[in-house]
C-alpha cells in the first residue's frame, strides 16, 4: 500500500534527477569545450551550428548543444524547436537515470539496446567520447570509473582537478546567469 | 544483471535441393511476379540460370532479371532498378549473390514499398515503421552474412558518402542455402569470406553486446568454419562442405546482428574505404592482432572459444591460462594454412595495397568508426595505429 502510494514520487524523483542531471552535463560540455584542447580538437569536425541533442524518448528531458564559429559547444537547454542533425534517444527515462547515476556504461548502454542514434553514427562516437572525457574530469575516479569504459592512465591528479575546477567553475557561473536571466 | 535484446525472424531454407523450395515460397507469400537483383558475376558463373530452372520446374515463371547491380551499389542503381520493378508490375524480390546486391535489393525494397524515388529519405535506423513487400535472398558467397541482417549501406556518390539504412523491417522473409550456389567460389573468395564469418562470430563472441543466443550462433558457427575452411580448400567441389560454410556464415550473420562487431571492424571498414580491398580479407588482416590487443578484457570467452577453434583435445590439452593465446595461436595458423592454399594476404604489406603512409589516415577514420563503440576496450588514436603497426608486416 505505501509502495503503491510511493511509486509516483520516486517516478517524480527520477525524472527530476534525470533533467537536472542532463542541464549539468550540457553546461559541463559548453564549459569543458572552452577549457580542453582534446575536446575542442574533437569538436573542431562538427560543421558550425550543428545541433546535438541528448533527450528521453518520447517527450522527456532532453538537453541540445549548438557548435559555434569559435569551436566551442553552446548549451541551449532542454528543448529547441529545430531538429537536431545528431540525436542520441533513451528508450526510456529509467534507461537515463542508469546512465546519468552512472550505473551503467554508455557504451554498455549503446551495446544494450537503450538507446538510439538519428544521425551520423562518426559524429555520435564523437560526442560520446567527449561525454567520456567530460566525466573523467568532473567526477571522482571511481564514480568515473563506472562511467565510462576505461578510465585514462595518462590523466594525472593535478591535472584533473585543475581542469575539473575551471569546469566547475564555468558552470557555477553559468548558473548565476540563467538565475540573474530569468 | 545484464540485459539483451534478440531478433531473427528469416525463415531459413537448407540443404540439398533448396532451390527447389523458392516457388513454394513464393506462393506462400502471394508472389506471382518477383524480380530477381543480381550481378554479372553471377549470371557469367552459371549460378542465375540454376535459380530459373528450379523455378521453372516448380511453374513459375521469372522473367524480371536485373542482373547489373555493381560492386559498391549506389543511390542511382537503387532508384534504377525501384523504375524497372514499378514499370513491370512485380510484387517481391529475389536477392542472388553477395553482399552488394542483397544491400541493392534491400533498398530497392524500401523504395517500392514506401514510395518516392529517393532512397536518402529513408537512411537511419528505425526510420521504416510498417512490413516491406515480400522478399528473398539466395547467398553465393559464405561470409557476409546478409542474408540476416537487418541493415544495408549504399554509396550516395554525389555526396561521397555511404548511407546506412537499419531496420527490422529490411531482414528477408526467407534465405535459401543451396550448396550448388557456393560450389564455383574460387580460392581466395572462399577464403577470405570464410574469415569474414570467422571474424563475424569471435567477435561477436567477444565484443560488448554479447548475449546467450549470440554466444551460441557464434560459437557453433566457428566450429563448423574451424572444421571445413581448410579441407573446402582442398576440395572445393565438396558440397557437403560448403553447406557446412554457408550454414556457418548465416549463424554468424545472426551472431554479429544481435551483437554487434568492434574494433576488427573498425579497423576493417576504414581500410576498405581507404585502399578498396574485399570486406573479409580487410578482416582476416586485422583479426589476430586487434584480439591480442584486447586479450586482457576478453580472456575468459577467447579461452572458451579455443574449443570451437581447435577441438576438445587441444582445449583440454592446453592449460586453462593459456587458452586465450592459443586461440589466437590457431587463428593465426589458420591464416598461415589460406595464405599457402591461395595466398590470401596475411600482412597490409603482403596485399601489395597498402601504403604506410595511409596509415595515419585510416587510424583516424577507425575511431570515428561506429563499430568501435562496442570494442570491449576503449581504443584511442594512438591504439588504433599501433594495431595498424603490428599488422603492416
């Protein structure tokens, strides 16, 4: 009977989670775009403007990135009227929040049918390895570890959390402004 | 827990005289005027003309050939042979030959049966959402495996690029494998699309996606190449043999589509794109040295697999630590066994094609490879041409 009468909020819970997570990693991908040369060496093959999307299928949270002239991503949110030129689809929101709570891998979320790729199946390896590369930065080794499919040996302490603070830091201030915006 | 997902619905024909099933097959869909996608090459080897009298035998009449697909279909013949099937009213299509045209007929089939002229409209995947007309494959060659897979890829050559088109919808109601359709394959095509399907199922066998009913399609598929490969060689005219390899190429076919392939592939498509070798040769170049790369994430099912590659007395034989190496040890004898048969290359240097100078270019395109994803170990730049390195000479 209390299950019951749970269920709906922990559905509420996921989906809130799920958005928020998804509005942390656009913000995340605009700030590491600005700070790291890899992902800017990866990005600078994305034609200007193009629009990547990460969203729940069929109309659930979704976060879209925009490549500027500069080479750096945009985050625009979590809904745009244009059709993205790559968009990677969770079947489902529980499917997400896998992903997102990093219980499950997203190349083992590819391998096991969770999600969908409409559009360039080059460019989405792509984005995938800047989502990598963006969660080795920002989260603790071992959580990073569950994220992705080999954590870098090449990537130092120092280096990660000089890098992680000055994404953090974007992102803080991204914040600010959307709050100051709004 | 792991999680899985599992389809093949293609009703599969064997064996002797199966040929002879196509007009029953037919009827059974309703089909009274198919029309047949082939290539010259199979038509000049005699092979159209067994598919016509089996039929003709049976009642039925096919009098609506194209038989002019090319090596690297494109939009154009798509769209070409969609005009023809419209303009003489036929209601199915019968795939014969190798991977060029069973992917032509596929997109044909989409054409006549979503409409329009433009086969671009309906790349992707899940793109198509309802049942395709009726549609047949007959393979003559043992390794790609089309014949139950869901997807295909046509070259857009305006754009120069390919365009990959995924669906359920695309697989065949029916293949049929007739060991007199696999009887002419000279040497070298035997060979290296046997070690197409070879790859197709160790590394379907071993990449990401791996799941219960793959594992089993690939391993069974791998005993039946392990134990006829080399002895069709010997004797190609063996049907009994060549059914065994037909039948090994679509278990693998159904393997990899439920599996996924990786870095094999990878590494395989970009230097087919890069130096226009044959898909399963491109495979048997790379398949020792990218399973020696990734040895330490898939220890466990390469030791298992030394028992579908070697035999149980070999497997038993050889320490329980030492059976991934072995595999991959038989692997490459085996490639040492084609390459004396008919030298099918086992180096890029030994295919003569191959610069060294190309190699920077096709690691890059390895990584951007959609196969990659599902590699169980993540490679990057650096790993994809020291790989290329390893299997130069």
């Amino acid at each position: 009977m209390i299950r019951e009468r749970l269920r709906p909020l922990a559905s509420q819970a996921k989906r809130t989670y799920v958005q928020l997570m998804l509005d942390v990693v656009g913000r995340s991908l605009e700030a590491i775009s600005q700070v790291d040369d890899e992902v800017r060496g990866e990005v600078a093959v994305l034609p200007d403007g193009f629009l990547f999307s990460m969203q729940v299928m069929p109309k659930g949270p979704a976060l879209f990135i925009r490549k500027q002239r500069d080479g750096s991503l945009q985050y625009l949110g979590g809904s745009v009227a244009q059709r993205p030129d790559l968009s990677i689809q969770f079947k489902h929101l529980h499917h997400a929040f896998l992903v997102l709570s990093f219980q499950e891998k997203t190349a083992q979320s590819f391998a096991n049918d969770r999600m969908l790729v409409d559009g360039d199946l080059g460019y989405a390896v792509r984005m995938t390895r800047v989502l990598n590369r963006l969660e080795t930065f920002i989260l603790p080794r071992l959580v990073a570890s569950r994220a992705v499919k080999e954590y870098p040996d090449n990537l130092g302490l120092p280096e990660k959390v000089f890098s992680a603070a000055r994404i953090y830091l974007k992102v803080a201030m991204n914040f600010v402004d959307t709050v100051r915006s709004s | 827990m792991s999680y899985y997902e599992f389809f093949c619905p293609v009703k599969v024909i064997a064996g002797q005289a199966a040929l002879e099933h196509l007009p029953y097959e037919f009827s059974s869909r309703a089909v009274k005027r198919p029309m047949v996608v082939t290539d010259k090459g199979v038509r000049n080897a005699g092979l159209l003309d067994k598919v016509l009298a089996a039929c003709e035998e049976g009642g039925m009449d096919i009098t609506v050939v194209y038989d002019d697909v090319p090596a690297d279909s494109s939009k154009q013949t798509v769209t070409a042979i969609a005009k023809e099937y419209r303009k003489q009213k036929c209601d199915g299509i019968l795939a014969i030959g190798g991977g060029s045209p069973i992917d032509t007929a596929k997109a044909v089939n989409i054409l006549v049966s979503e409409g329009g002229d433009d086969i671009a409209q309906y790349a992707g995947s899940g793109v198509l959402k309802r049942p395709l007309k009726p549609f047949f494959v007959i393979p003559t060659t043992a390794g790609t495996g089309s014949e139950v897979t869901n997807v295909a890829v046509i070259a857009d050559t305006e754009k120069e690029v390919k365009l990959p088109f995924a669906s359920g919808f695309m697989l065949p109601d029916a293949a049929v494998l007739d060991p007199r359709m696999t009887l002419t394959l000279p040497p070298q095509i035997t060979a290296a699309t046997g070690m197409d399907a070879m790859t197709h199922s160790v590394e379907a066998f071993t990449c990401l996606a791996k799941n219960p009913l793959s594992d089993a399609y690939a391993a069974a598929a791998i005993r039946k190449i392990s134990n006829n490969l080399l002895k069709v060689m010997e004797k190609p005219d063996d049907a009994e043999r060549r059914l065994e390899l037909a039948q090994a190429s679509t278990m693998a076919g159904i393997a990899f589509s439920n599996s996924m392939v990786g870095l094999v592939h990878a590494l395989g498509h970009s230097l087919g794109a890069a130096c226009h070798l044959p898909h399963g040769l491109c495979m048997s170049l790379f398949l020792p040295y990218v399973l020696e790369y990734n040895l330490e994430e898939i220890r466990e099912p390469l030791s298992e697999l030394l028992l579908h590659l070697a035999g149980p007395e070999i497997y038993a034989m050889t320490p329980k630590s030492q059976r991934a190496e072995e595999s991959i040890a038989t692997i490459r004898k085996l490639r040492d066994d084609l390459h004396r048969h008919c030298g099918l290359p086992r180096t890029l240097q030994e295919t003569g094609k191959v610069e060294k100078s190309q190699l920077d270019r096709i690691a890059q395109m390895t990584i951007d490879d959609g196969s990659i994803m599902f590699n169980p170990k993540e490679a990057s730049l650096e790993d994809a041409r020291a790989v290329l390195e390893k299997a130069w000479a």
